[in-house]
C-alpha cells in the first residue's frame, strides 16, 4: 500500500487574526433597532413562537424591483417569519467578480443581485408588517466576503453553508474540493465569532443526487461535528423529507431520527441543535393541486422531529420564480397543517418498522465515518482535516452515482430503491450491501495500490 499523504492540521484554519479583523470591522458597521412587538433575532423568533416552529421561504424574482415590491407584499401579509433570498447563479458564484459575469446567466434560478445597494434595498422592504427576518445562503465561492456582506446589508439570520459543495463535484464553482472545504470551515468559523447560527446544508445535497441512506446521515454528523470544531455555538440542522424521489414516509422517519440522534450526541452547553425540516420538491407533482397535498402530507410526517422551523417548499414556482400571492399560499397551507396536528399527533416512534431501520442506519453511519481514522491515522481530528474529508470522497467511502466520469472522483457506487428506503447494492447481485463490506472492498483496492 503507498503511504497516504495527509496534510498537517495547521493547514485546517490558520486565519484566526484575519477572521477577527474582519468580525471587528464589520461589528461596527451593524446596527440593528429591534422593532415594536417584533424580535429581530432568530433564537428570540424561535422562543416567541413557541409552541408552533417559524416559517422560513425562498423568494426572488428576476428583478430587484420585483423582488423588493414582492417582499413588501410578503412582510405586508404576515405569513413568513424569515424570507430567505434567492440569488441566481451568477450572484451567487461572481458577485465579487463582476467581471467573470456569464452575461447570458441574467435573471436565472433567482435574483439578479448586484450590489450591495440591491441587498440593503431588500433589507428595507421587509421593515413592515410583521419585520420579518432575511437570510441569504452562502456564495459558491468568495464565501467569507458574502458572509460579511449578508450580515452587513441583510443582518442574515443565520448562515447557510456546505461543507464540500459549490465546488467540482457540482460545477458551481471551479474550487477544487479541497479548497471548498476549508472555505467552508472558515465561514463556519467567522460566522461562529460573529455568534450567529450557522446551518450546514449537506446531506440533502448528496440525497439529491440519490445517495445511500447511510452516506446521507453519515454526512448529516459530518456537518454538524465541522460546525462544532468550527465554534459554533447555534446549529441549524436542516432535514429534508422525501428525497431522493420514492422515499416513503415510514423510511423517511427512520433516516431523519437516525441523522437527530447522531447529531444530538455532540450537543452540550456550548452547541445547541435547532431543527429545520422542509419538503424536498423532486417528488412533487407537476399537478399544483396535487403538489400542495404532497407539502401538505411531508410537513404533517416531519412534524415528528419537533421542528423549530419549517423550510417552506416552492410549489407554483414557474421558471420566474415564485409570485408572493403563491408563497402566502403555500405558507397558509403548512399553518393550516401546524393548526390541526399540533395538538398531537399518532406515537410514530413506536413504530418498530421505524425503529429498527433507524438503529440499523445509525450503526451503518457509525461504520461508514471509521474510513477518516483509516485515511487520517496521521491527523489530530480526521473528521475535520479538508485534506482528508476529500481523500474520503476521493477515495469512493462518500460516493455516488452522479461522480461517474468526473475526473478525480469515483462514482463507482450503485443506489437503488428498495421497499422505499434508498441502499448501496452489489451490481452482481442486485442486492444491497453494508458499509462493512462496501469499505472492505475499497481498503483492498487502495493497498494494491
């Protein structure tokens, strides 16, 4: 077997000084004015809420001031308590570099933000009917830049980052996965300093492209672990039902306990798990009738994690985005929902179908994340070092079918559906495979190596 190299851990996060910089100049520039009757923050929304979870939406239309006019609307009508902005492609990778601007991306997959004069504006139109708070997900690249941006112009409620995404494993950005990670962990960090809740968007990115259940809780206390070894205090843990496409309720459940009880095991007085679940629209219907009974039906099963917010899905969005007359609308079903089942729903966890899926995808996740001691026998913290999170992709441990033909990635892992659950399977057999003998395969090739 050739000698693995693994970076030091010194090449982790070196910029603590530049982060501080960056926290102080910025601290300075904000100063939010808490409004009448409304909390500005998103812990004290939360608290104010209580019993029922807060209501966050994606919003942008292919104008600034379509977008500022429906945001008026929105905030007008009461419904949302947090609007989170959606910048199109070209906001999100060059906002930074205007001049690397696609010029044939304009009003795509969301608003066209330009400036930071767009971001303020968008701000000011929320400053009436119920205040709402304003979020905004992470650039695909420069992501401390828009961190400290967001925060500046929209006071961004919390933080929305990936760990290895935005990167080339999805062509959003030409960073490579290594330099993706540790961005990511510094806009982990610089958001941890401003003690601002940051929410780790990554296993749902890998179920979208119909990853194995055991990778995708696997990744779920990945993301969760990097956050905590980041700083963060306040940790947005997002659960998103029905994805990949075919999942049925019942796996559903299993997978998202299994992800919620492996994330709870790093909480402790100094790292506090909020949970966000949201409908994942790849099942959805084309029908808007139909698909409004799917939202309807995937916020009632994810109720069952007690969630503290409720990631509304797109249903009606045309190729323009969603109008605010449709975001009211779908808002107003998902309170409906919380109005009729928060009273109490049936005892799912005493389903032992449920149950014994989840314990085994626990125990399979648990397997699946021994590959960082074998990667990283040299590094302090495997499970945090970006060199060899990467060898661990790189590798074929975290692996799925959409790698195939990427150069430098694997892909050489088969998914299928099986009585609704989502497993890695033996293509000479058809049948799936553990994560004992799937990584036994992997450590063979790699010492022949």
């Amino acid at each position: 077997m050739s000698e693995k190299r693994v970076e030091p851990d010194k090449h982790l996060l070196t910029c603590d000084e530049h982060l501080k910089g960056i926290h102080t100049e910025q601290r300075d520039r904000i100063s939010i004015i808490p409004e009448k009757n409304s909390t500005q923050d998103l812990l004290s929304r939360i608290k104010q809420a209580k019993p029922n979870p807060i209501l966050t939406h994606h919003f942008g239309r292919p104008s600034i001031q379509e977008t500022i006019s429906g945001i008026k609307e929105i905030a007008l009508s009461g419904i949302l308590d947090v609007i989170s902005i959606s910048p199109d492609q070209n906001a999100q990778e060059y906002f930074f570099r205007p001049d690397e601007m696609e010029s044939g991306q304009q009003y795509i997959d969301g608003v066209p933000l330009r400036s930071t004069k767009d971001m303020e504006a968008i701000y000011e139109a929320s400053r009436r009917g119920n205040f709402p708070l304003v979020r905004c997900y992470a650039g695909t690249q420069d992501l401390l830049k828009w961190a400290a941006m967001s925060v500046n112009t929209i006071h961004n409620a919390w933080a929305a980052i990936p760990l290895c995404w935005y990167s080339e494993l999805d062509g959003r950005s030409s960073r490579t996965l290594e330099e993706a990670i540790i961005e990511s962990q510094n806009a982990m960090r610089w958001y941890a300093l401003q003690n601002i809740p940051v929410e780790v968007d990554e296993s749902n990115h890998w179920s979208l492209r119909e990853a194995h259940d055991s990778l995708t809780v696997s990744m779920a206390f990945l993301a969760a672990y990097n956050a905590k070894k980041m700083g963060v205090q306040n940790y947005i843990a997002q659960f998103m039902f029905n994805t990949p496409n075919g999942t049925t309720a019942v796996m559903d459940i299993a997978k998202m306990l299994a992800e919620l009880e492996l994330i709870s095991e790093l909480e402790d007085k100094n790292f506090t798990v909020y949970r966000e679940v949201r409908a994942g629209t790849v099942n959805f219907s084309g029908s808007p009738s139909i698909a409004k009974g799917q939202l309807a039906s995937s916020t009632l099963i994810s109720l069952i994690l007690k969630p503290d917010i409720i990631d509304v899905a797109e249903i009606g969005a045309q190729d323009l985005g969603i109008l605010p007359v449709e975001l009211v609308e779908n808002c107003q079903i998902v309170r409906g929902v919380l109005k009729a089942c928060l009273q109490g729903l049936p005892d799912m966890l005493s389903d032992t179908t449920i149950i014994n899926r989840k314990d085994t995808l626990v125990y399979e996740a648990r397997t699946l994340l021994e590959c960082f001691k074998f990667l990283g026998a040299d590094s302090d913290d495997p499970m945090t070092n970006p060199y060899v999170i990467a060898s661990a992709i790189r590798e074929g441990f975290l692996d799925i079918p959409n790698f195939k033909d990427k150069p430098g990635l694997k892909g050489e892992i088969n998914t299928k559906m099986i009585n609704g659950a989502w497993y890695a399977i033996d293509t000479s057999t058809g049948t799936p495979v553990d994560e004992e003998t799937r990584m036994m395969t992997i450590f063979k090739r790699i010492k022949k190596q």
